[in-house]
C-alpha cells in the first residue's frame, strides 16, 4: 500500500512537471506584412510559418520561409523575393524572445495583453523588438496574436528611389497563431 | 511642296509613328509584366521526381545543399499520405510521410475547388503522387502551390 501510494504521488509530480513544461507548436501560423501609401497598397500573406510556445518559462521561437509569402500580383511575388528580401540568400526570417513576466496561467485564462520582447532576424539581419501581443484561450485553444511596425531600412533593406514612394516607410506586421500540444 | 520637303515630311512622320509605336510597346509590356497572373501548377514544368523518404533525408542530412537545389523549383513527390488537414484560413492541406515532419503540400486554392471529388477519395494511409512547388524546410518539408496527381 506504501508502495503504491509513493508511486501514485511520484506519478502525479511527474504529470504535474510534464504539464507545467508543455510545448506548443503550430506550423501552419499566420504572418502578414502591409504597406500602405497613397500610390499603392502592398499585401503579402504567408500561413506557413512555424512556431513553437513553452509554457514553463514564456519562450516563443517564430520562423517564417520568406518565400511562402503571397501577393495578389505575380509581379510583386518577383519583385519581394529577389530584390528586396533577397530569399535565395536569407530563404528564412526568424524571431526568438519571451513574453514579459511571463505566468504559467495566461495560457490557461481568455487572451489578455502582453508584450513580447526578442531578437527579430529578417534579411540576415538581427534587431531586438519589444512588441505588444495578446495570448491566452480562444476556443479552447492557446491563441496569440500581435500587430507591430518594422522599417525595412533596419534589416539593411534598401529601397530604390524609383519605388520609394510605393512601399511605405514602415510596414505592418500581422502575426496569428493557433497552438496545438506539442509532444515530440 | 517640293519633292524633297515632302520626304522629309514623310520622313518625320515615319520618327515619329516609330517612336509612338515605341512607347505603346513599351506600355504593354509594362501591363503585361504587372498584370501577369501567378503561374498555374498544372502547367508548370517539373524539374525533379523523387520519392518522399529521400527529399526528406536529402533536407533532413545537409539542408544547405538541399535548399539551394530544391527550392522555387517543381517537384514530383510520390510517398504515403498519413494525414488530410485544413488550415485556419481554410486552405487543404496533404502531409505525406510524417505527420510531425514529414512532408506539407498545401493545395492551390483554384485546383482543389475544381477537384473536390479527387480529394475526398484520398484515404490516410494511402500512396499519394503530388506535384508542387518546393519552398524549403521549416519543421517540415513545405510545398506549395501543390496538387495531386493522378494516374
């Protein structure tokens, strides 16, 4: 009977540490960028980004193929991939950082604000952001969401003057993920 | 009007409807290249036909080999789908191989909308040819635009 109950409690500490250290992966999320100037609006769309949550300690990692994004008009497909993001040379943009006082339970009450601060790599290039997001609940699912601003110029993303008034000075960046339990 | 001021004037004439005829070519071609629509799947060319299990351990060893050779480029992948998923916008998914990391072909929209019936007889489980275009490894091997194809 001892026995029993030391293996009973044992087992239960050890689902108790396997659910306090649960992973979260979706690998279809949703980014977009948005440019907007009186001579064009810009939409590209990718929903195959890759990310993963740890509800131990807040550590998001977020990766996007920079060519899995998509544009109404073939043209600006081209135009993005070779000139701009040069996706042959830097194929991926990457994000890794912390949700800020990070509390195991805000993954398990309704979304609420947070912000997430990191080191956002796009274009080779590394710039630590600290960024306004939401995360939590929707639908019985772990659900984060976050609009923020980059400027191409900060990941060495030259614009040429001919187009410059096209593409906006800064770009709207839209991020939304659905979680699903990760158990490798 | 003399002789030769008359073929100038044709001359000038000639300069100038070459010029318009130009800048209209020109223009064109300028809407041509804006408007130009996406490339279709079912008319792209394919560059390579493998097996799934070795694109996948092609990318899975020495990805900076594979990426380079793969990557933008059409590839035939015939292997076993193991899972038929939507994603939350609404798009078809067929993971093929592994459904933690194997291989995702994410459909394009205008070719599953005409082949509905197609897909609804892919049962899990079963060997699946499809035909797409290879956008690297992030977890998983991605393709798309993809669709299948059937003998």
């Amino acid at each position: 009977m001892r026995k029993f109950l030391i293996l009973l409690i044992a087992s239960l500490f050890q689902a108790g540490m396997a659910s306090a250290q649960q992973k979260y992966i979706a690998k279809n999320a949703y980014i977009s960028f948005y440019s907007k100037t009186p001579m064009e609006d810009i939409l590209g769309e990718s929903n195959e980004a890759v990310t993963f949550l740890d509800s131990g300690n807040g550590e998001i990692v977020f990766a996007v193929l920079i060519n899995t994004f998509h544009f109404k008009r073939a043209l600006m497909e081209e135009h993005f991939n070779e000139n701009y993001m040069e996706s042959a040379k830097f194929p991926k943009a990457k994000f890794k950082g912390t949700i800020v006082d990070f509390k195991p339970d805000q993954l398990k009450s309704p979304t609420s604000g947070v912000r997430i601060s990191g080191v956002l790599n796009i274009h080779g290039k590394d710039k630590t952001i600290d960024v306004p997001a939401k995360i939590g609940l929707e639908n019985g699912k772990v659900t984060a969401t976050s609009t923020f601003k980059v400027t191409p110029e900060d990941f060495g993303i030259e614009i040429p003057n001919l187009v410059r008034d096209k593409i906006a000075k800064e770009l709207d960046i839209t991020v939304k993920t659905v979680y699903e339990p990760y158990n490798p | 009007m003399t002789h030769q001021k008359f073929a100038l004037g044709i001359a000038r004439k000639g300069v100038f409807f070459g010029f318009a005829l130009f800048v209209l070519a020109a223009i064109l071609f300028f809407l041509q290249q804006y408007y130009k629509p996406h490339a279709s799947i079912v008319k792209l060319k394919t560059d390579f036909t493998v097996s799934a299990a070795d694109i996948l351990s092609e990318f899975q060893q020495d990805e900076a080999t594979a990426a380079p050779k793969y990557t933008d480029k059409v590839v035939e992948i015939s292997g076993t789908l193991v899972a038929k998923k939507k994603t939350d916008d609404g798009s078809a998914l067929l993971i093929l191989q592994d459904t933690m990391e194997g291989i995702s072909c994410q459909l394009d929209p205008e070719w599953a909308k005409e082949n509905a019936s197609v897909l609804d007889g892919l049962a899990e489980g079963s060997p699946l040819h499809v035909k797409g275009v290879c956008k690297g490894y992030l977890m998983e091997l991605k393709i798309s635009p993809a669709m299948v194809v059937t003998p």
